[in-house]
C-alpha cells in the first residue's frame, strides 16, 4: 500500500461507524419528558401541522394557474400519495416510540450517518418553515390593517436593497414567533391547549366557509362557457398534484410527538390516519366551493378566499376567512416551535449534536435550550432573510425525509429481531445459542433447522422454484434486492419526469430504457416479497410491503427531480455544512462510539436457529449487562 493512504482495515471500520445503527435498550416508554398527550391531542397537532396557510393561498394558486375546478382532483390525488408515506410514519411511530421522527426511524434501521442528515436537513425544513409561516402571517395582517404596518417600518427604518435580504425588517412576524417560543417552553400540555383552542377555532371557520359556499355556488361556474371542469387538461391536474402534495406536510408533527403520547402504539395511527383524512376532506370541499362560487380564472391568488366573498358581497365572511387563516397560520408557527427543538434534543440525547441541546427543564419537562436558541434563529431569519427564494428549500428536505422513512420501513421489515428485544422495536423470534469456541460449534453440525423461516429468509413455499436464492446469507439478497430497487425507482423517475427530450433520446431508446427501468423495479419488488418478514400483532403495520413504501420512494423521487438546479445547489451546500458537523463533533461524541471506546472486545460465535454459524467480534460485558446487551449479537441488514 502507498504511503499515507488508509489501509483497509481502517476503511472497513469507517464504514461501520458510518452505518452503526441505534440499539433501544430497556424499556421503550421509559423517558425523560412528561408523557401527557391523548389521541385526540396528537389529532388535533396534525391537524394544526397541515391546516396552514395552504388551504387560503394554495387552493387559489393551483385553481387559477395549474388545474382549475380540477383543483379537487389534484388535492385527493395528493392525499393518497400523501397516504402512502403517512403510513410508513405511523408504523414507526407505534414502533419506536420516541422522539425524532424521521432522524430517529432512520437510525435504527439504516445507520448513523444516514440518520444525521435526515435530521440535519429537517432542522432546516422547520426553520425556514416557521420563519416563513411568520412572514405570511404578518403580510396576512398587514393587508387588514391596508399595510400600515410596513409603511411605517419603512418610512422609519427605510428600505433595504441587498441581496437575500427582505426589503425592510419584519419585527411583527419576529414578535410572534418570540411569543410563540415563550409559549411552547411552558410545556407540553400548555402547548397542546393552545393548539386545540386555535385548531378548533380554524376547524369551525373552515366548516363555516363549506357551508357558506354551497349556498353560494353557481354550477355555472364548471361550464364549458368558463372553460369546462379541467381547462388544463390531465397535465394540468397531474402539476396541481405535485404543488398540493406539499399542503399535506405537517403530519409528522405526530411521529415528533410520539414520545409525549401514553400510548403511543394505539394512538399514533389512529392519530395520522383521522387527521390525514380531515385535512383531506376539508382540502377539497374548501376548492370545491371556491370554485363554484366564483370562476376559477377569476381568482386572486393571495386571499382567494377572502376574495370570493368580497366579491359576492359578503364582507363580513371576508374577515372571518381572514381570522380562520391567522388562527391556521398561528397554529402551523406553533407547531414548528414545537417539533424542531425535540429533533434537536433527540440528535443530542444520541450525541450527534451539542450536549447543551439535550437538557430539559426539570418542571416543565420539556428541552429548553432547544426551544429557545431555535426561536432565536428562526426569529432572525424571519426578521431579516428574504424567504421567497428558500420556501423551495423546504420541499427537497420533506420528500428526502419521505424517501429515507419508506425505505427504512422495508429495512426494518426484513431485519432479524433481536433474540431479546426491546418492547418497542423488534418482535418476539426464534432465539440465537451462543456459542465462545469453535470447537464448541463442532458438535452442533447436525442441529435441525427452525421450521420458521426468519425475517429476510426465502418463504418456505417459495424455495423449491427460488432455490438460488436461498443460498445467500440471511439479508444479502433483500439488501442487494433494496439497493436495486433505489436505484431503478431514480432511473424510472428521471425517465418520467424528464421525458425523451431532455434525454435526448430517440423514441425507441426512450421506451426501451421505460420498459428496462420499470421491468427491473418490479422484478426487485418481487425479489422482496419472495423473502419472509417480520410479522407483529402487538402494533400497527402498514399493508402491501414492500409495495407500499416501493410507490412512495418513487413519487417522491419524481417530485424531487421536478425542483429547479438551485434548488439542489443551496441543498447540496447544506449538506456540506452538515457533513462538517458530523465528522466534527457527532462522530466522535456518538453515544454509540463511545461505548465502543469503552468496552473491549472478543470474538464470539453465534449459531442461529436455521443451523448458520455467524462470528463476530462482541464487546465484552459483565455478567450484569448481558441480557441488555444481547441483541447485538444478531446480524444487521445492509442499508441500501
């Protein structure tokens, strides 16, 4: 080897730490925070998450600009691709009952690194979503108010023309995200009180303005004489879908909020699924009546609703909507405040990030320094940053944040379990014998193999026509299968999105490589569930896996690939700037790589119940920590 290059062995034990995964030791309801929340108040928190300014300024914009009255086709198209990824949520967050969200989903099933970035980028997402939700809100008011507000500021601040910088400092919108900051530090509970009484108060608006529309509608506003119910043809439906898709992110607010729940396996699902489907329903009766009630090319698209009632005479329903949309803006703000600070705490409980994040106040039990420098940041941001070129931003962090969950899900599908598990990650399986020499292995050569297949096993049935896959390891050929099928969903995407054109591609070679791509993404799926999985009747589990998270990976990588080149650029940078943190502090200051520091290690041999012989090297415990510690001694499935 050359001098002053890493050798192998070095290399390999990078890897691992890279790809190290969270272990859950004892009990998975034990913790730190108050565990206060019902369902109804998980319900109500992903309501909050997703009933934003969306539903006031989104309905409009796609009405108007992409798929006129088909603007309800396109938001319940949405909300079943929605679906597909809320389901990946709730079987984790039954699963894994703790704090994190999809940076804590990822780090038990796919590794550290993995895990890092996924919580790096959603601490982004909820930065700039809150600062920008503030912004909105205060714009929102302004406009009551005919912009007093902003004449002020700027004829005694002035106005500013610098680059990413707003025109003039908004101290109203950094006023309430403050206020909002002080609020959510008070504790859990107080923090969901304020998010019923506003979700309740924009729940009731929103009813009011259903039924208010119905009997203000005008059928005649569907007619072909105004261009028919869809002007823009399926394309235009089909663009409406990708811009609603991102008026159903909130809900992973319940999965943040897991760790605050009592009981976290019921409520998490029936949480998400009720909530999901409010929002849903509330999305397209409100596009339903807005455009009866006016023509949809009519519209304006900052207050479309208010508008359309300014329009048919009724002011008084105008300030109403105004009020509902405050309230749905307030409650959005607040959730944000409420979800970043425990994605930040669970990074650093892990230590991935500062210790100093990690602290939580004694009365109130909540993670104080979390809550309050996260308010300081996203207070500045909104204060000075012109936020119009980052709302993008926000989009790219959800769908890969999407992306990592569903496939982790199939990861985790497929994992062994632990022979002595946690309640809350693996199921009950068959039980490994341990075994410290290999003379001792000798005398078991003979062992019978379990009946029951093991998770990442070929089905029984399957093995007489599938007999060549069977004589992989355990998980080698589900973790090849997965890689295959990322892989092939990118390609199949690029495909679809990009079209022949932009490939420049002749029409045969752009449908052979359609056919080659989707051939070798259904043949990956069926290579997946050819293979047994882990089967729990304790807790939620989402149906048609691998299926069903294969279809969401792929959405999601469609619509990653719809975003501008800066778009991708400022998330590449970001990501950068993680990649600095971690290899600076997170990897070092792991928990996980300082009980590797601390404990030395043997080699020991497992033999598993289908007779395989695995040896590993374990790190030596004393008697008292065995049982803990046992479920290290299982195989982990390679991350695609």
């Amino acid at each position: 080897m050359a001098p002053g290059l890493p050798s192998t062995t070095s290399l390999a034990r990078l890897c691992r730490k890279l790809n190290r995964l969270k272990p859950l030791e004892g009990s998975s309801m034990e913790t730190s925070l108050q565990r206060c929340l019902s369902t109804l108040d998980l319900t109500l928190l992903g309501v909050g998450g997703m009933v934003g300014s969306g539903l006031y300024v989104l309905t409009g914009t796609v009405a108007k600009q992409m798929a006129g009255p088909a603007v309800l086709v396109s938001f319940g198209m949405a909300a079943v691709a929605s679906l597909l990824a809320a389901l990946c949520y709730a079987e984790f967050g039954a699963r894994v009952p703790r704090t994190g969200s999809a940076y804590l989903f990822t780090y038990v099933s796919m590794g550290e690194l993995w895990a890092f970035l996924i919580g790096w980028n959603v601490l982004l997402e909820y930065l700039i979503g809150g600062a920008a939700v503030a912004r909105a809100w205060s714009g929102y008011l302004d406009s009551m108010f005919s912009h007093r507000i902003r004449n002020f500021t700027e004829a005694h601040v002035g106005v500013w023309q610098v680059p990413f910088l707003a025109h003039y400092p908004d101290f109203l919108a950094t006023g309430i995200i403050l206020l909002a900051s002080a609020l959510v530090s008070c504790g859990a509970r107080i923090s969901s009180w304020l998010n019923h009484a506003l979700s309740a108060i924009s729940l009731v608006i929103i009813l009011f303005i259903i039924i208010m529309g119905f009997v203000l509608a005008q059928p005649h506003n569907w007619s072909p004489e105004e261009g028919g119910f869809a002007p823009f043809g399926f394309s235009g439906i089909l663009a409406g879908t990708a811009t609603c898709f991102f008026a159903f992110v909130g809900f992973d607010v319940i999965a943040a909020s897991c760790e605050e729940a009592r009981n976290p396996k019921r409520a998490v699902p029936i949480a998400i699924a009720i909530s999901l489907g409010l929002v849903a329903s509330a999305y397209i009766l409100v596009s339903t009546v807005l455009t009866l009630m006016v023509p949809w090319h009519s519209l304006d698209p900052d207050s479309a609703l208010a508008d359309a009632f300014y329009r048919r005479g009724y002011s008084w329903a105008g300030f109403i909507v105004a009020a509902g949309s405050i309230c749905a803006m307030n409650t959005v703000l607040l959730l944000n405040l409420f979800s970043g600070p425990r994605i930040i705490y669970a990074m650093a409980i892990d230590g991935l990030f500062f210790q100093a994040f990690a602290h939580v106040h004694p009365r109130t039990q909540v993670p104080i320094v979390g809550i309050l420098v996260f308010g300081v940041l996203m207070a500045f941001m909104a204060l000075l940053l012109d936020l119009e070129a980052l709302v993008q931003f926000l989009s790219i962090g959800t769908l890969l944040a999407y992306t990592f969950v569903a496939t982790s899900i199939i990861v985790l599908r497929f994992q062994k379990p632990p022979p002595s598990s946690s309640p809350g990650l693996a199921s009950p399986g068959p039980v490994a014998k341990e075994y410290n020499s290999f003379q001792d292995h000798i005398q078991l050569v003979g062992t019978e193999q379990a009946l029951v297949p093991e998770p990442g096993q070929l089905r029984p049935a399957l093995r007489p026509y599938l007999g060549f896959l069977g004589g992989c390891n355990p998980g080698a050929t589900v973790a090849s299968a997965l890689s295959v099928m990322v892989a092939s969903a990118i390609t199949l995407g690029c495909v679809l999105v990009f079209g022949d054109s932009a490939l420049h591609l002749p029409k045969w070679g752009y449908i052979l490589l359609l056919l080659l791509s989707t051939a070798v993404f259904v043949l990956s799926l069926l290579v997946l569930g050819a293979h047994q999985q882990q089967r729990r009747q304790d807790t939620f589990q989402m149906p048609l896996v691998p299926l069903t998270p294969a279809l969401s990976i792929l959405l999601n990588i469609c619509l990653m690939l719809k975003l501008n080149y800066l778009t991708w650029l400022r998330f590449f940078i970001w990501l950068l700037i993680g990649l600095v943190v971690y290899f600076g502090y997170g990897i070092w200051h792991s928990k996980e790589n300082q009980q590797e520091l601390q404990q030395p290690v043997a080699a020991r041999y497992v033999v598993f119940p289908n007779g395989s012989l695995e040896e590993m090297v374990q790190a030596v415990q004393p008697p008292s920590q065995a049982l803990v510690q046992e479920p290290s001694c299982t195989e982990q499935p390679t991350s695609p």
